[in-house]
C-alpha cells in the first residue's frame, strides 16, 4: 500500500496550459470512444461514461486543432474477437463514434476518423498514413480516450518508441482526467490504471492530472 501511494504522488500535481503548445503543432488523439465501449454492448463502462464531459471539454478547447478519432472496428472473422466478446462490428451502433463527440468541435479539414482492428491504433493502415504525412509537423501528441491500460497504454508506449528509436524528439501527453478503463473480476479499475499510467511514466510519457 505504502508503493502504491507513493506512485499516486509521484503522477499526481502537474498540469499544461493548452496555450503552452503551439497550436500548428499539437494534435489530439481519442481513442476508441464508440458506444461500444462507453454506452452499450460486452465491453460498454460506466467508468469510461464517466469521463466523457472531460472529453467533449478537451475536443471543444482543442476546435481546429489537427486531430484522430480511432474507432474501434471489427469485421465477424476478427482474430481479435478471439481474446475479447464479441465488440463494435462494422456497420453496428457500437463502433460509431459517441454522440458527444460528433459535434462541429470535431470538424475541420484537418480531422481523421481512423478505423482500427486491433487494440493498438498504431498499426491501423489509416494511422500509418497519418504519420507520413504529420510527422515532421507535430511535435505535441495529446492521447485520450479508453481504455487506459490497453488501447491507450499500447497506443501510447508504440508511439513514444517509435520516436525514441528514431532519435525524434516528440511529446507524448496524457492527460488523468481524459483516460479510464473498467472494473471486472480481477480487473479492478482503480489498481490497473494506476499501474498503466505509472508504465507510461516511467517511459517517458508525460502524464499530467489535466490540461487547462
């Protein structure tokens, strides 16, 4: 108990300021909030629900920034449907993006809804695009969404690797109170995102309570 309160201190108590970051070269990321995961069918959470306003704030604040939607998309012969329930089949209401977020605060010419068939939105054919054409101009990379220590952890650490290894100098954001993921079984919520957003943190992710 004495660890992990030391861990909660050791995340907790910074903040950035939106106007910190140059505008041109700063995107948002979120991550997988389709109503599969959030409002309805086997993986929907209310924690996930809980933090949607948080969200729709950040989206709002960051209008006509470049941002990506991945949404999480499967056909019925997915092999990830092998390790997961069944979630978010192509054409259902779950892999549609939540109402929340499909607003004109999501518009703009630079804005991509990028489909993904795995828990990692790195590998998405639409993401690896993205990268090519975004790369050299956005240095700040702002991840929210669900779940934290699954899609936005992979996500996250790939993304953070792929610029290390590449000797790239980037910003790799993550913001408390825009991630969450859910409570089953063994899975408690409160332990495993600790221990996700501690992950992220000691790779060189920066995590930050919120971004005013």
């Amino acid at each position: 108990m004495e660890a992990l309160k030391k861990i909660e201190e050791e995340l907790k108590g910074k903040t950035i300021e939106l106007s910190s970051l140059d505008k041109d070269r700063t995107a948002l990321f979120v991550v997988d909030m389709v109503n599969g995961f959030v409002y309805s069918g086997a993986l929907s959470s209310l924690r996930v629900a809980e933090k949607v306003k948080n969200i729709a704030e950040i989206n709002k604040k960051m209008k006509g920034y470049k941002k990506v939607f991945f949404l999480d998309t499967h056909n019925e012969d997915s092999k990830e449907l092998l390790s997961f329930p069944v979630h978010c089949i192509k054409g259902s209401k779950e892999a549609e993006l939540i109402p929340e977020l499909k607003t004109e605060d999501s518009e703009g010419k630079e804005t991509f809804y990028i489909e993904k068939n795995s828990t990692n939105g790195f590998h998405a054919e639409g993401f690896k695009k993205w990268i090519k054409k975004y790369e050299d101009e956005v240095d700040n990379y702002i991840i929210t969404g669900c779940v934290t220590d699954i899609c936005i952890l992979q996500f996250a650490l790939t993304l953070k690797s792929y610029f290390n290894e590449n000797n790239i100098g980037k910003r790799v954001i993550v913001p408390v109170n825009t991630v969450e993921t859910y409570d089953a079984g063994t899975h408690d919520g409160d332990l495993i995102n600790l221990f996700a957003l501690y992950n992220m943190h000691v790779s060189g992710i920066e995590i930050v309570d919120k971004i005013k």
